[in-house]
C-alpha cells in the first residue's frame, strides 16, 4: 500500500513563499510519477504541476507558472512543491498524488493519479 503524507502549509501573506512536501512509503517511489493539485472550497481539484519519475521531465499549470516549482528527491521518497510570490487565490487545500507509470511522462490529469494524499491547507491573506 502506497502512503502519501503532505506537510508545509500553513498562512502567508501575498507576496510571501511556502515549500509543501509529500513523503511517500510503500513501493518504489521511483515507479512513480507525481502531481501537486489543489481545491479551493466549493470549487474542483485542478492541477498545479506534475514531475516524472526521473524528475526530467515537469509541467506546471499556467497559473502558476514562474511561481511555484515542482521537484523531486528519489532517495528521500519526497516530492516538493516550491511556492513564491503567493496570492490570495492560491488559497487552497493542497493534494499530492502518485501515478504508477512505465515511462517518463507526466500527466495533468486528476483521473491518471492512483494514490493521493490527505491534503494540507494553504491560506494566502492578502
């Protein structure tokens, strides 16, 4: 069985940075590739940014490109997304999840995930 545990979010002000981590147990994390999404309430999950399962390969939503950076460290099993220059609209839970792939791709799509995590909050005040 695959775990994900989320950390690192917490309030900020706009303008300030937060670092989210993901820590995975279970099978190889490498096997994986793995995806940052967020809800906002009474909105949908939407995508955020993604990495491979090498780490080479990323992609990030437009609306946090240039803000926030998605990394990856395969002998710490953990999965880090970097946020700067934050907003009130990023205010939102934050979800990490994992993709068993056999490739280097990376998907945006929420229904590709097979794992995800419990979530931590993210509250930008402006």
């Amino acid at each position: 069985q695959v775990q994900l545990v989320e950390s690192g979010g917490g309030l900020v002000q706009a303008g300030g940075s937060l670092r989210l981590s993901c820590a995975v147990s279970g099978r190889t994390f490498s096997s994986y590739a793995m995806g940052w999404f967020r809800q906002a309430p009474g909105k949908e999950r939407e995508f955020v940014a993604c990495i491979s399962r090498s780490g080479d390969n990323t992609y990030h939503a437009d609306s946090v490109k240039g803000r926030f950076t998605i990394s990856r460290d395969n002998t710490k099993n953990t999965v880090y997304l970097q946020m700067n220059s934050l907003k009130p609209e990023d205010t939102a839970v934050y979800y990490c999840a994992a993709d068993q792939v056999f490739s280097d791709l990376v998907t945006p799509y929420v229904l590709d995930y097979d794992y995800w995590g419990q979530g931590t909050q993210v509250t930008v005040s402006s």
